[in-house]
C-alpha cells in the first residue's frame, strides 16, 4: 500500500529543494561557476532532488507490484508505465539521472558550464514531476 504521507512529506524535501535551487540558479552562468559556494550548493541541491525523486519513485512502484527495474534512471520510465507519469514525460526526466550521477561520482570530466546550463535547463521538470505525483497518489 502506497504510504500517501510519506510521499507528500519527501514531495515537501522536493519542494523546498526546488525553491533553495532556482534562486541560486536566477545568478548567471558564469557567476555560479565563480563561486565555489553557489556552485557546489547547486550540485548538491541537484543531486537532492533527484534523489528525493528516486525514493518517490522507488517508493511507489514497490508499493505498486510493479516490476523493479534495473536501474534509477528506469524508475521514472516504470512509474509511467504504471500510469503514475504520462510516458513522454517519464523519457524526458529520467535522463537528469545520468547528470546526478555524473555530478556525484564524477565520472570523466565534467564540463562546469554546461553542467550548470542544464541544470538550469532542466530543473523545471521536476516541478511538473512534483504535480503529476500529487494528482495521481
């Protein structure tokens, strides 16, 4: 059974994660990678919504039957299939997984610039992520 408290409660992290990162992210480019306190404040705000994200994600379909994938990128493409995200959608989220992963293992080098031009990119999404598993738990 889907714990509807627990989810609202890490949907409340996700929120004010969110709130804490677009006001870093209204500086400019170049002005957050000057910084090592906005930058890195920015990488681990990232890396908390996108993980709050999985455990929502995990959360769900473990509470759905629905078959456990293979890795956390996948998590937001069973969450679709099991109606919780429409699909389009699901495909265009689940890559800022990859960009957590590359933040925090980092993994090759991680060009700085363009690290910040997609988060700022991209970050909106989990706003609309935050609404559809509102509507649909």
């Amino acid at each position: 059974m889907i714990d509807r408290e627990l989810v609202k409660n890490k949907l409340a992290d996700l929120e004010s994660y969110y709130k804490e990162l677009s006001s870093l992210l209204t500086d400019k480019t170049e002005a957050i990678i000057n910084d090592n306190l906005k930058l890195r404040s920015t990488e681990r705000l990232f890396q908390l919504i996108v993980d709050t994200a999985i455990d929502i994600n995990t959360h769900l379909i473990a509470e759905s039957d629905a078959m456990v994938p293979d890795d956390y990128q996948s998590t937001f493409i069973t969450l679709a299939e099991n109606k919780f995200l429409p699909m389009n959608f699901a495909a265009q989220i689940a890559p800022s997984v990859g960009l957590r992963n590359l933040i925090v293992h980092k993994y090759g080098l991680v060009d700085i610039k363009k690290m910040v031009e997609d988060i700022k990119k991209n970050v909106n999404q989990y706003l609309q992520y935050m609404k559809y598993i509102n509507g649909t738990i």
